[in-house]
C-alpha cells in the first residue's frame, strides 16, 4: 500500500496556454500559472497539518520547482526546503517539443495521425523521445520506492501514468485525461481523487 500522497500538476506556463508540446522543454509558468500554484499550496495547508511529517519533492524544471516554491510559500513553509527527482520530469516529445500539433501537420502533414491510433504507446520521432509507456516505467520505481507522506509538484504525463499505475485505468483513456493545473490529486489507501 502507498502512503499518501498529494500530487500537483504545474500552474499553467504559456505553452500550455497556446497547446504547444512542452515535453521537457524547460518553460515558465505564467501570471495564471503562478495563481494557481498559490491556490494549490492555500488548499494543501488545509490537509497538511503536520508538514514536518511529509517529504516535499518536485520535478526539478522550471515550471515545477516555482511551483513548489509557491505552494511552499502560501502553507508558510520555507520554500525552498525541498527535493527534487529527475524521474518526475515530464514525458519527452522528442523532434515534437515546442510544436502545436496544428503546426506539426503544416510542416509534414499526417505526422500525427499514427498517435491518434495508439496514443500510449506512441513514440515521437527525435532522440530521447519517450511514449506513455515509457514514462510510466520511469514512473513506477518512483512510486514503488515511496516510503513516508509526500507533497509531489510534478506534470500531467507523469499524472496520467498515476491513473494507469494506481487505478488500472485502460491505456486510452489514462492517456487522455484532463489533468488541471488548479486542483490537487490525493493518491489514499490505494486510490486517487481530485480534491
């Protein structure tokens, strides 16, 4: 059983604002971005009671370490007292990183047609370039290593792997769900649940 856990997605940067492919580009969150991390770390403090009891850790991009920062900062905690871990870095897009997919398809139309078939297991073209699948194996000794409560500020590709590694959802749906900037997710005896 894992302990629990509340995991969140990074406030919004401009990329997510404008649909381009983040993957691991090192981006920024934006003045909304910034708000919603703020309003995560205000509802965090009503659940986290104890935080010397949790072990705070992040992605260590940009747009993940501020918002811990931010979190960290609006449950009047010192902001920086925190870890990061490589493996919660998001899902690498590979040649597609910094691309809308409108954009995609001008330069090279039906490129993206094949990730519509099998969106899970679909590997971008580009050196490094990972699939769903791939993240969720990177994923899986992240949280099979958990040991003690835990703040997670992570990114939505990580999250949806969290959906198909906790709750057994199918491939198609885990690699098609909403994942918001402006909610917390709650992983508690076994399950998960946006708050």
């Amino acid at each position: 059983m894992y302990p629990l856990v509340y995991i969140v997605r990074h406030g919004q940067t401009q990329w997510n604002a404008d649909f381009r492919l983040q993957g691991q580009a090192d981006t920024d969150i934006n003045a909304l971005g910034r708000e919603q991390a703020t309003k995560n770390g205000r509802h965090l403090a009503e659940f986290v009671h104890n935080p010397e009891d949790f072990d705070f850790v992040a992605s260590p991009m940009r747009r993940t370490r501020e918002t811990m920062e931010r979190i960290r900062a609006a449950m009047k905690l010192d902001p920086h007292a925190y870890r990061t871990d490589p493996r919660l870095v998001e899902v690498n897009f590979g040649d597609w990183q910094g691309f809308t997919f409108a954009e995609l398809e001008t330069h090279n139309p039906g490129s993206t047609t094949a990730r519509g078939f099998d969106k899970w297991n679909f590997q971008p073209p580009g050196e490094g370039a990972e699939s769903y699948q791939m993240l969720l194996e990177r994923i899986k000794p992240w949280l099979d290593a958990l040991d003690r409560q835990t703040v997670c500020v992570t990114h939505g590709g990580v999250m949806r792997t969290l959906f198909r590694l906790v709750e057994g959802v199918s491939e198609n749906k885990a690699a098609s769900l909403n994942v918001p900037h402006d909610r917390v997710l709650r992983l508690k005896d076994g399950h998960l649940e946006w708050l």
